[in-house]
C-alpha cells in the first residue's frame, strides 16, 4: 500500500532530520548514546572503529530485529510485508532498463531477494563476513555470487547496474559520497537506490545510525529519477529510484 506524505509528516520529519543534523554537528555523540540507552536501545556499535566492525555487532546483537524473532537481521525494510512492492516490480523494472547483472550493494541477509527471479546474474556484496558467509551457503550458485567488501575502499565486481536499497541512509555524508565514487569507479549504466520524499533536509550522522535520505537533496542533489518504484510500505514517501550513472557527477569516475 502507498503512503502518501502529509504536510504534517512533512514538516516534523524536517525539523527532526535538522535536530538530527546539529547534534551531529557539535559531536553531541554522548548525549544522543545516553537518551537511547536510557530507552533500551543499544548503542555499542558506534565504539567500533571500522565499517565491518560496527556493521558486524548490529548483526551479532540483532539490533535492526527490534527484539523480535519475526523481523530478520537486516531490520524491518527487509521483511516480505515492507517489500511486496518492489517484489513484484523489480523485475520487469530491471527487464525495462536492459540491465544484464545487477550489483546489490549492501545485500544484508537476503531475507526478501532470494525469494524472487530477477532473469539476470545477481552479485551481492556486503561487509559483514558473517552475513556473506551464510549467503553463499544458502543462496549462492552460479547466477548468484557473493563477497565480502567495503564498498567505499574495496574492487567492486563489474556489473551494469548497482542497487543500494536502504543502505545509504545508514552512512554519513563522507562515507555516502565514498561508496558512490568507488561505484562509479568501473563503467556501469544504472543506479537503483532508496530516496525519501518525506523531509526537506538531509542530516548528517554516524555511520551505523538511520535517517531518512532525499537523494535530490544537498549535499547530493540527484535529478529527477528515470524511473522508479513505491517503497513505502513503512516509511511514507518511500521510492525505489532509478538514475542513469551518466546524469549523476557525483559517480563520475
């Protein structure tokens, strides 16, 4: 189902991603750990020092799980329920493009893409070993490959097109712009990654924390996408967007 952004949404995301952004700013690293603390929330990861170290104990602790065994370690936007709609679209999206491999940047545990045939070749890469590991063992095979990378630094298998769902807005800035030059390092033809229309102000934050993320937005400023599908299942305004790598920068190599 849909969900549209109200002026109300709208403007309390907004002034809630500027909040976000000025604690960020003046380092408030301790006062934001102390509240979540305070309200359960773990907050152990921010100590790590790498990617794969502060990625690798959210999927130790099951911290996007929420503490319930029916949500899957890559969190909640990765149940059958918050991706039916792009279940069903991704497909046909990817025959309407002509991608002939499709990269997924930040697969996670493969929760809702092993169930669906894409019709092409699939790599998925991610950080943490552990969850590459268990993806070879229980999806790997010849039309679907896996390894473990730091998508900022490491060689990025080639691959046409690239998809980063619901990953970018897990990093801060550097490290958004980071992950799109090394993308952008070998010759590639699309770009699939989630944009949110629900705040007019993108804040920056620590890599492993969350915030909704306008890709058209400073400091990225994307062009209108070339095509797109719903993904607003959980968050209203949600999409699923497609860029050509040739109108993006940002990518540029």
């Amino acid at each position: 189902m849909t969900m549209q952004v109200t002026a109300r949404h709208l403007i309390h995301r907004t002034a809630k991603e500027v909040v976000r952004h000025a604690l960020t700013r003046l380092a408030m690293h301790r006062l934001v750990d102390g509240v979540r603390s305070a309200k359960g929330f773990s907050v152990g990861h921010f100590r790590n020092g790498t990617l794969a170290a502060r990625f690798g104990e959210i999927y130790d602790v099951g911290l996007w799980t929420g503490g319930t065994g029916d949500v899957p370690l890559s969190g909640t936007g990765s149940t059958l329920a918050a991706t039916r709609s792009v279940r069903e679209g991704l497909p046909s999206l990817l025959g309407a493009i002509g991608a002939e491999t499709l990269l997924d940047v930040g697969c996670g545990d493969l929760t809702w893409m092993s169930t669906i045939d894409l019709g092409i070749d699939y790599i998925g890469v991610d950080v943490v070993e552990s969850v590459v590991r268990r993806n070879i063992e229980m999806h790997g095979s010849a039309r679907r490959r896996f390894y473990c990378r730091d998508a900022m630094i490491g060689e990025l298998p080639d691959a046409d097109t690239v998809l980063c769902r619901e990953v970018l807005f897990h990093l801060g800035f550097a490290e958004i712009a980071a992950v799109l030059r090394n993308v952008g390092a070998k010759p590639r033809r699309w770009l699939i990654a989630t944009t949110d229309a629900s705040t007019l102000f993108n804040a920056d934050i620590r890599c492993g924390d969350y915030r909704v993320l306008n890709l058209q937005l400073a400091p990225f400023r994307f062009p209108e996408p070339d095509h797109w599908l719903d993904d607003s299942a959980q968050i209203p305004g949600r999409r699923l967007a497609v860029w050509s790598f040739d109108r993006l920068p940002v990518c540029s190599r």
